[in-house]
C-alpha cells in the first residue's frame, strides 16, 4: 500500500483542497512521511481553491492553498492511494466506478473517524500504519452510526442530512453558512491528525 491520501469531494475546489491542505500541512510537520493530495469527481480542471476556504486555511498551510488547482478523479489516482477519503457517499461511489477493488480503502472522511473510534478506539494504541489503519477501520464496516443531525433550514424548517457521515456542499449556499463549515472541517482535520500522525516521542 502506498503512504498517498487522497481527498475526494465535487468540485475540487473547497472541502477536499481545503482538508488535503490541513492535514497536509500538519502531518508534513510531524515527519509522517504521506504525500497528500485531492481531487474533484466533478472538478473543472485549473480553478483556484475558492476564497472562503482560502481565508480560513492557517497559515501553515496557505503555501498548499495558494498552490492549489483543481484536478479531476481519474482512475490512476484511485490506484496510487494507499487510503482515500470522500466528502460524501456519492463520492465514494465515484470511486467504487472507477476501481471497485478501491472500496475497501475508500471511506468518507466522517466516517473513517467514526469506524477508528468503535470500541473507544481500541487496536490503535500506539500508532497504526497507514495499511493496518485502514485494514482495521474497513472490519469495522456496518457499526453503528449515529444518528442525523437535524439543523434549521429556510423559513425555520428543521432539515436532516442525507447521512451524519457526510460532509454537506455548501459551497453554492449563503455565505454564513459556507463560512460556518470550516469549523466543523477543522475538527475533521484534527481527528484525522491524531490517527495518521505519528505517536510523540
């Protein structure tokens, strides 16, 4: 397996350029030895990270931001990752089209979190590598999840999420909401960091 994580959503241009520029950044600090990169299902090719995202990134990882250009998924990509991380089941299932073998390696990024914490997070003490990380979160498959939250839409109307595990495109939505993602975004990076970087000390 390879030491590539690759970050899929639609477009390329917010929530997996933006979280392939964090945990990027972060684990190139730690000395963890991954190259990671993202791609779109959907993506035109070229465009720039968009200018929400932009603002929001930490300066540790404005170089990979401003650098950034999006790039379609194409079955190479799928091969050369060792583990892949969607924004949402429809990618997921864009990446099951080009490889079907690549299930087993694709997760969405809330859930590869999910699975990794069953059982209070046993079986990762110490450090995993990338192999036995991903081995271990796709045995754990079919745990339960926890329920949808239900958030307020237009005129008050409660809405619920397609799935808990997905991560929502707001991109095209108003801009406190789009805004107020990259909170939430930011807590998904900090939970992937203390899965694949390497135990201190």
């Amino acid at each position: 397996m390879t030491s590539r994580i690759l970050f899929v959503c639609a477009q390329n241009v917010c929530r997996s350029a933006y979280l392939a520029a964090v945990v990027g950044s972060d684990l190139d600090r730690t000395g963890a030895g991954y190259d990671v990169v993202s791609r779109g299902a959907h993506a035109d090719p070229g465009l720039a990270m968009c200018s929400v995202a932009m603002a929001r990134l930490p300066e540790l990882a404005a170089a990979r931001g401003e650098a950034h250009r999006s790039r379609i998924l194409k079955r190479g990509d799928v091969d050369r990752a060792g583990l892949i991380l969607t924004a949402t089941g429809a990618e997921r299932s864009a990446v099951a089209l080009l490889d079907p073998a690549a299930r087993r390696r694709s997760f969405t990024v809330r859930e590869f979190i999910h699975l990794a914490a069953v059982d209070g997070g046993a079986g990762l003490e110490g450090g995993r590598g990338l192999a036995e990380l991903v081995a271990l979160s796709n045995g754990r498959r079919g745990a339960p999840i926890p329920p949808a939250a239900a958030t307020r839409g237009i005129f008050g109307r409660r809405r619920t999420a397609a799935s808990p595990l997905d991560i929502p495109d707001l991109h095209r939505e108003r801009r406190a909401a789009h805004r107020a993602l990259f909170a939430e975004l930011d807590a998904d990076a900090a939970a992937l960091l203390r899965l694949l970087a390497p135990p201190a000390g």
